[in-house]
C-alpha cells in the first residue's frame, strides 16, 4: 500500500465520522429524499448539458425564451450545482486491457493496444475533468419565524436531539416535494435537458464524493445496505 493510499485511509477513519456529522445539515436520506434536520426536505436531479454554442441562432433565442419562462414559473428559491472532478481512467484502461487479451483478431488487438496507449499519454500530459450539473430541489413547510429565539439556539446547540419526523408528515411532505420536482424536469425538458431525480443510492453516493473527495478514489464506498442512518429531525 502506498504511502498515499494509508494517509487517506487514515483521513477516511471511522472514529473521525461522528465528530463530522455534528456539522453536517443532513439528517437522513429516505425514500430518494433527503432530510435536513430542521424538518425540510431536499429532491436532487441529476440534469444533462447541451451545447449551447452550436446551436443556430434560432435555436439559442428559443432556449433562452424558454429559460426565461422557466425562472419566471419559479415561487420557490432553487440550487444548481456545477461539480467538477478529475475523471478517473483507470477502469477503462483495465477494460480495455482486458479487451485486448481477449481479442482473437491481430489487427484489432493492435488497434485496441495503440488506442489504450494513446488515452494513457492523453492523461499523463493534463488533467481530464469532468462536469456534473445538479438541481436541488427544496420544501420548507414552515420557516424559523414561529420559533422562539431559545428553540433556535437549541436546534444550533442540540440538533441531534429534535423530534423525530413523524411518518404521516413526512408523506405530505415528500409528495408536495416530487411534484415540484416533475413539475422542475418537465421545464428542464422543455429546454432540451434530460432531468432525473437520483433515488436514495445516488444520493448517498453523491454526497460521499462531496464530503470526501481525496478519498474517494482509494476509500469506495461500502454497501449503502449495511448502512444504519439514525438521526432525529425536528417536526415543523
């Protein structure tokens, strides 16, 4: 093991998780929803790119209109996200070696060789990224007005200890938040953009790379169901 691959190891202990969590927003990902701890709600989708520039100019004026029309639908604030990352190559170049093993024919074994070899020396002289689009999707059923400044202050100091979501809210809530949600693809749509809510993996695995990006090459992910998640939420 590599003198790299130990340090972030030790970075991604598990003793050093539970001091973490005391500052993290999210309580519990449920149901492709994920559940803040001061009771609201958040649905992300996972949004595709089209390129703008080459576009005819008839096509850009008709996206712009429709972007227009879909910010000026808006009664609720949004969140786009732009992730970039260096995009990990080695497992395509394990496949493709793996192809080249198994390739009967000379001539595509040479060809599937010479392009593994050109992708390798793409990487090596810069770095390839890679661009991720996300909107987030929020519902807040009350705001922090109603509560007094010393409920406040014990959600800031205590927020593990608020009451537990009762189920039945939670139902309201999660069906007021996927119809904001279809109702955000059908505009993205309407663009020309695939929208797709991620589901309760892709969350998980969406915000593990987020809070552990050095590790998240060398430390994957373990099975989201041996997983406990046991946080209290607190019922607006």
């Amino acid at each position: 093991m590599s003198e790299q691959e130990m340090q972030s190891k030790q970075l991604a202990g598990g003793k050093a998780a539970p001091a973490v969590k005391r500052f993290l927003d999210i309580a519990e990902v449920k149901e492709d929803v994920v559940i803040m701890k001061d009771g609201t709600l958040r649905a992300v989708l996972f949004v595709s790119s089209i390129n703008f520039a080459l576009k005819s100019e008839d096509e850009q004026n008709a996206v712009i209109s429709q972007y227009v029309q879909f910010l000026n639908s808006l009664e609720y604030p949004l969140q786009v996200v732009i992730q970039s990352r260096k995009l990990n190559v080695e497992p395509y170049l394990e496949k493709l070696k793996e192809q080249e093993r198994e390739q009967e024919n000379e001539l595509l074994r040479m060809q599937i060789a010479d392009y593994r070899a050109f992708v390798t020396e793409l990487v090596s002289i810069g770095q390839i990224m890679q661009k991720r689009f996300f909107v987030i999707v929020p519902y807040n059923p009350a705001s922090d007005k109603r509560k007094s400044f010393w409920e406040r202050l014990q959600g800031v100091l205590q927020p593990a200890a608020a009451i537990t979501l009762q189920e039945e809210k939670f139902r309201e809530r999660k069906q007021a938040l996927m119809i904001r949600a279809e109702h955000i693809q059908g505009s993205l749509q309407s663009m020309g953009l695939k929208a797709k809510m991620l589901d309760t993996q892709g969350l998980i695995e969406l915000y593990y790379t987020i809070y552990n990006p050095e590790v998240y090459d060398v430390q994957p992910m373990g099975e989201t169901d041996q997983m406990r998640v046991s946080e209290n939420v607190e019922t607006v």
